[in-house]
C-alpha cells in the first residue's frame, strides 16, 4: 500500500478544470510537485489534506480515502501550508504544546521536548517566537507538524522567503523525516532544490501531469547537452539536424542536442541565416529548469498578483 494514490483526482471550479484526472502513487520518498502558478498544485495538496471535496475520481493516504474517511486521513498526515501558522507571542515550546494538547497526545510535554531537539530549537524554547529568525521559525513549524507522528508530511513552498543557509537546514531535516520512514509531499517554485533533495518530481500544468520521473531521469530524456544562443531579431523555428528546440524567454533561445560542440556552429547559422544577430553561444548540461520549461512551455501569470500578501508573507518569515 503505498502512503498517497489518486486515481483519476479531478477538480472543478464551475467550468474551470484545476485537476484533471490525477493518477498518482507516491511511498517512502520526497516527492516534489512543480508548477507554474495555477497549475493545480495547490489545489491537489488541498484535495489529499481533505480541505477540498474532489469533482471526481478518488484518493487516500496511508489506505483511508480523503472523502469517506477523512478523520483517519487527517490523523495521519501533517500540512504545512505557505503561509506561517506560530504565534511569535508565545515561546516555541508553548506554540508546539499547544499543537500537541489539540492532538490529544499524551505526556504532551515530553512529546514536546522530543520534537523540539530534532528540530535543533532545544536551545532556544522558552524564547517568545518573535525573537526567531525565518528558519528558525520554519522549523518551529515542522516541530508542530510532527508532534503527532504523522505517516505523511505535505509541505507547501517550504522554504520561501528563506536564506541560502537555513533553506539548506530546512532540508537536511526533510530528508532526516524521509530517512526514518516518513513521505513526504513538496510544492516548490525552486528548481534547484527539487533537483538535489527530491527522489521524484512531478511537472503540473494546467491540471496535468506532463512529466514524472527522478530528476536524474527526466534531465536524461533532454538529451546530453543545452545551447543557449543569446540573439536579437524576430525568431521564427526552423528544424535543424540533431537539435531540438526548448524554448524561448526574451532574447535567450534554448535548444538541446547529443553533441553539443558539433551543434554549435549548425544552430548559429540557422540563427544567422533566418536574420537573426547571434550575441553569444553558451553550451552546459541540462538542468531541472530546462525541463521544465520543455515540459510546460510559456504560461501566463494570474493577472492580478497580490503584491500585499506576498510582501506581508515575507515579512512574517523574518
């Protein structure tokens, strides 16, 4: 049995298809889902925590199914959401007993200082949250969400608004869980991460999964090498032997080939001939990013971002 599977998990809103007929099996592992925004990821982890009712198809986690069952869904899984939920008015170890009290578990206080040392806040427990770093306080939240043992942990953006050494530390500790048999289920925009600590990605759009595999994996299926041609001009495709295109993002025009050094003189003269100014010619191995992008392709962005929230958001991190 594995610890999350959806069978064709759909969701609509109105006429509006968010997930569409999801089949997934996740077990043991970091999974991590990755999307633009509107995608369905959010939507997805809301239907598998039971804070949403699927259109269609089904789900559970850990064998119970997140419509007919949700009580025992829920006593088996942690949510942490994007959003920060400790009150930096009370103490860490008070924010996590609270948590515990409502879980009902018993020798709370004990329970408490157990999660609190695996989180490394042993130290600094009785400081009112507020005193707290980004970090710190990120980890104060994993600290409530394993205060009742959970089977599977679902973490959404969990490392947002966070510097490159406590996203770091945020890690070691998610792979720490995974290690001692726990799943756990990621929303992140950062690709760099997903590519180094998830065992398996999956690629969302438009309610889809359009790629699933190990990051290893799906960067293999890119072919060997990527050139990036930097060019001005009006950029119409033209096929090219041995090359394929990614894609394109302002005056950067991505392509992917076997043989990276033999494809670079083909593509700056199709580039050439097609009348466009080649600038430069940059060749690597393909990255999370490239695929990506060759999975997705361009997206709109929702028209109205909420730069308030996302600025309070932030603000809440520090």
């Amino acid at each position: 049995m594995n610890a999350i599977e959806t069978t064709n998990l759909t969701k609509y809103y109105d006429s509006l298809c968010a997930v569409d007929h999801l089949t997934l099996s996740v077990n043991n592992e970091i999974f991590g889902m990755l999307g633009p925004n509107g995608s369905g990821k959010t939507t997805t982890v809301l239907m598998l925590t039971t804070l949403l009712h699927p259109t269609e198809g089904s789900a559970t986690v850990c064998g119970h199914d997140v419509t007919r069952e949700g009580e025992q869904v829920r006593k088996k899984l942690s949510y942490v959401p994007q959003d920060m939920a400790v009150d930096i008015k009370l103490t860490g170890r008070e924010n996590v007993l609270f948590f515990a009290k409502l879980y009902g578990i018993q020798n709370p206080k004990d329970k408490v200082d157990e999660v609190l040392g695996v989180m490394e806040l042993s130290d600094r427990a009785d400081d009112l949250v507020k005193t707290y770093s980004g970090g710190m306080r990120r980890r104060l939240e994993l600290a409530q969400a394993l205060v009742h043992q959970p089977a599977v942990m679902f973490l959404d953006e969990p490392t947002i608004g966070l510097d490159v050494a406590a996203r770091k530390k945020i890690w070691e500790h998610i792979g720490m869980l995974r290690n001692n048999g726990m799943t756990i289920f990621v929303t992140t925009h950062y690709m760099d991460e997903a590519d180094k600590y998830c065992d398996r990605v999956g690629i969302i759009s438009k309610g889809k999964i359009v790629a699933l595999d190990s990051p290893s994996a799906l960067k293999s299926k890119l072919m060997k090498d990527v050139i990036t041609a930097k060019v001005s001009g009006s950029f119409t495709a033209q096929p090219i032997e041995g090359v394929r295109l990614v894609g394109q993002k302002d005056d950067e025009i991505t392509f992917t080939a076997e043989n990276g050094k033999e494809a670079l003189p083909l593509i700056a003269k199709a580039l050439s001939d097609n009348g466009m100014k080649v600038h430069s010619l940059s060749l690597r191995e393909p990255t999370l990013d490239d695929v990506f992008i060759d999975a997705v392709g361009s997206h709109e962005e929702p028209r109205h971002f909420n730069d308030h929230q996302f600025r309070m958001m932030l603000h809440r991190r520090h």
